[in-house]
C-alpha cells in the first residue's frame, strides 16, 4: 500500500509502540486518527485525537464517525494496538484486572474491527493490523490471565484473515517480544531495558508490511530482541 493520503485509526498513541507507529505514518503522508484516553504530546495538521476509552462500545462508535467526519468515509489501516497486563499467579489476579485486561485487549479491538470493516470490504481494500504478543505464542506462569487475552487475539486474526481476505482486506497479528515502553509499570519484577525490542523498530516493522504489495499478505510477524539479556559475559 502506498500511505501517502491513506487513513489509518490506531488505538492509543499517547505512547509506546503506538506513539511510535503514529509518528511514522504521519511522516509517510497519512491521515492518523487516534482514539485513546489520554491526548498525544505531540501535534500535526494531519492527527486527529479522539478521547475515547476502547473498551466502552458507546465510545468507540461516535469515534469512527468523528473519524469520518474529518477524514472522510474512507479509511485504509486499523492498528489495534491498545492494551495492558497485569501479572502474577492466577488466584490472586482481581477480578477488576481479568475484566479490564480482555475489555481493553479483547473487547476494544473487536469495537474497531466491526466498525472498520463495512467500509473496508465495501471499498475492496484495508489492511488490519492487531498486535497480539509471544505471550500468545507460550503459556507462561504468572501471566495466565494477559496471555489468555492475547491468545484470544490469535484466534480472532487469525478467523478474521479467512473470512475477509476475499473483500481484498488483509489482517496481520503482530507477536512482539518484550519491547521497551511503559507496559511494564505494572510489572515491577521487570525493568525496561535496552536490549528489548525498541518501539521504533516494531512500528518500522508495522510500516514495511503495510507497504507490502496489494497481493503480498504477512498473515503472522513474530519478532523478538535477538539477546534478550543482553550478551552473555
Ligand atoms: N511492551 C511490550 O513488551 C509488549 C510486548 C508484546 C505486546 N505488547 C502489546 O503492545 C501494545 C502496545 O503496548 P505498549 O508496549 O506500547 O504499552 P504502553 O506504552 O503502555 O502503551 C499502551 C497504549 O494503550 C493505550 N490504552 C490502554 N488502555 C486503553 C483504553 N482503555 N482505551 C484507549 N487506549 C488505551 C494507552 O493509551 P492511553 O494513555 O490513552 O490510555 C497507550 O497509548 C499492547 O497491546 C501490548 O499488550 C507490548
């Protein structure tokens, strides 16, 4: 796709990998409308901020029509990257913690892929990007209940890519390793470091396929930091 004057919706870009991918697409020529809780500490003539909570269905539909109203009824990219974990052994997760990690991971981006799709399948074109993990990939202990919203997330991508690719609409689950930004606040045993995957590089990875010819289609991207720990001494 080339994404000069494309529209992308991407889910939380006051930070992280989805700061990272918003800043790119902009710098490429698109129209980027982001829906999140918190306002971007950054600007540009082609960036629409939304306020919306994504996992609260009555905010996330005013939002695409806002979407629509600004950019027009056109829209080419959804990045589902919004998303949260908490962590620990699975009796002591609160209740409030499962039911706000699956509304946000789960629920959110199932808000987005219904609204986005009528308009992509109609006008034959769209490419849907949701951003899973390699806690989709692996059970681990201590993280039953994130990785369980990310498996959910595999299963969706993977049942949407089947049942939209003949509309021309494309859909890549993206797996990241351990990437450095604010995910782990609510992780204290682990310290963002330099050796993770650095949210720049996830979202040039996010470019690259999105700028993949019309009939080449990454269905899965699995990437990880190469030393992990860094190199062994
Ligand atoms: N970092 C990692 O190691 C890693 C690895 C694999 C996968 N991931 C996944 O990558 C995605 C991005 O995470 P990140 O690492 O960039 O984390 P981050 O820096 O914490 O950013 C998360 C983003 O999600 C948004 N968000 C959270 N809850 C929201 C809600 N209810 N409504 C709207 N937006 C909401 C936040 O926006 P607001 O500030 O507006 O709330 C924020 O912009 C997540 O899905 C995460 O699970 C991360």
């Amino acid at each position: 796709m080339q994404l000069q004057n494309k529209t992308a919706i991407i889910t939380g870009i006051s930070k992280g990998i989805g700061k990272a991918t918003a800043l790119q697409l902009l710098d490429k020529g698109c129209k980027v409308a982001g829906l999140g809780m918190t306002a971007p500490d950054y600007n540009h003539p082609n960036l629409l901020f939304i306020k919306c909570d994504i996992r609260k269905w009555e905010e996330v539909e005013p939002a695409f029509e806002k979407v629509k109203a600004r950019f027009g009824d056109e829209l080419h990219i959804l990045l589902n990257n919004a998303g949260l974990g908490y962590f620990g052994l699975l009796e002591d997760t609160p209740l409030e913690q499962w039911h706000e990690m699956f509304d946000t991971n789960v629920s959110g981006m199932f808000y987005c892929c219904k609204l986005a799709l009528p308009q992509m399948k109609k006008q034959q074109y769209g490419h849907i990007i949701n951003i899973a993990s390699t806690a989709a990939l692996e059970g681990m202990p201590q993280v039953s209940a994130y990785c369980a919203t990310k498996w959910a997330v595999k299963g969706l991508s993977e049942s949407l890519f089947r049942e939209v690719r003949d509309f021309r609409v494309k859909v890549t689950c993206l797996y990241p390793g351990s990437t450095k930004t604010d995910f782990f606040r609510n992780s204290p045993g682990i310290k963002p470091h330099e050796y993770m995957l650095m949210p720049e590089d996830v979202a040039l990875n996010i470019i690259q396929a999105l700028e993949m010819p019309d009939n080449f289609h990454t269905v899965n991207l699995e990437i990880r930091p190469l030393l992990p720990k860094g190199p062994k001494s």
